[in-house]
C-alpha cells in the first residue's frame, strides 16, 4: 500500500510539472506572436524607427499619432472593457479614414509605443507634442472627435481626473484656449 501511494504521489507531481511546461512554452509562443503583431503592424503602416531617436519622434502619419494618444487616453481612465476598446477602434477607423485592419494595426502600434514611453502619462505628453508639430491644424479635430467617442464609451460616463488634465495638456500643446 505505502508503494502504491508513492507511485501515485511521484506522477501526480510529474504531471503538475509537464502541465507547468507546457503552459510556459505556451506563453513564450503568444509573446512571439505579439511581437510579430507589432512588426507586422509597423510594416503595413510604413513605420520606420530612427537609430537614436525615441519611437515617437519617428511618427510621421497623424492617424498613428491621433490612435497611439485616444489608447493612452483611453487607459487613463483605468483598464478599457471590451466594449470600450471595440469603441475606440470603431472612433479611429471613421475619424482617420482607415479601414477596420489599419485602424486595428494602428492601435496595436499606439499601445507599442505608449509602453515605450513607460505608461500612458507619460505618453500623453510626448504624443501630443508630436502631433501637434505633425499637423496643427488638420489633426486636431479628428483627435477630439476620437477622444469624445471615449469619453461617451465610458462605464460612468465622465472623465477621470487624469483624463481631465491630459485633455488640458493636449489645448496645451495645441495652443487651443
């Protein structure tokens, strides 16, 4: 009896470390594969990093400035639901002109480069001073119209107070009063 509960006790615990594994290898393959979703996405969306620059410095299409700012905005106001995030690629696809794939990939790359500006906050300023050098005038109202759409999609229906103060930091860099 005590060999047969020892047999039991040594492939119980050889199968908890083969589903372990397992688990880890699959895990290793979807962080592959959401690499390669942002290569990919940078590629179809013609955008080329700079040696020596940061990643935002080298946006050149205001819908990738206008869909990276609406995500970081976005995530201000805590972790976006489903419907929220179903929401804002709904807002960047009509606003920007994009179809649904590029509008999909532009969110990809916006949430690749928020993380490289280590967080939303941050990435509020440095997006807002990069679009507003792009294009004055021609982005900043599709911008609006995106971040209204958020803003309507929310769960309570008003602004976080970050949201609040990024929303002033972006009339700021676009010298709106």
């Amino acid at each position: 009896m005590p060999v047969l509960i020892g047999l039991l006790g040594v492939i119980a615990v050889a199968f908890f470390w083969v589903t372990r594994m397992r688990q880890a290898a699959e895990m290793t393959h979807e962080l592959a594969n959401v690499a390669g979703d942002v290569m990919a996405a940078a590629r179809r969306l013609g955008f080329r990093r700079r040696t020596n620059t940061h990643p935002v410095e080298s946006i050149e299409e205001p819908a990738l400035g206008i869909g990276a700012l609406a995500q970081a905005f976005l995530e201000l106001g805590g972790l976006p639901t489903e419907e929220q995030q179903d929401a804002l690629i709904k807002s960047v696809q009509i606003h920007t002109g994009q179809s649904l794939q590029d509008a999909e990939e532009t969110l990809i790359l916006g949430r690749w480069l928020i993380n490289q500006c280590n967080g939303p906050e941050p990435a509020i300023e440095r997006l807002a001073r990069k679009l507003a050098k792009l294009d004055r005038v021609g982005s900043f109202d599709p911008l609006m119209s995106v971040l209204n759409d958020i803003a309507h999609a929310s769960r309570t229906g008003a602004l976080s107070d970050k949201q609040l103060d990024a929303l002033t930091e972006i009339a700021r860099y676009f010298k709106v009063q």
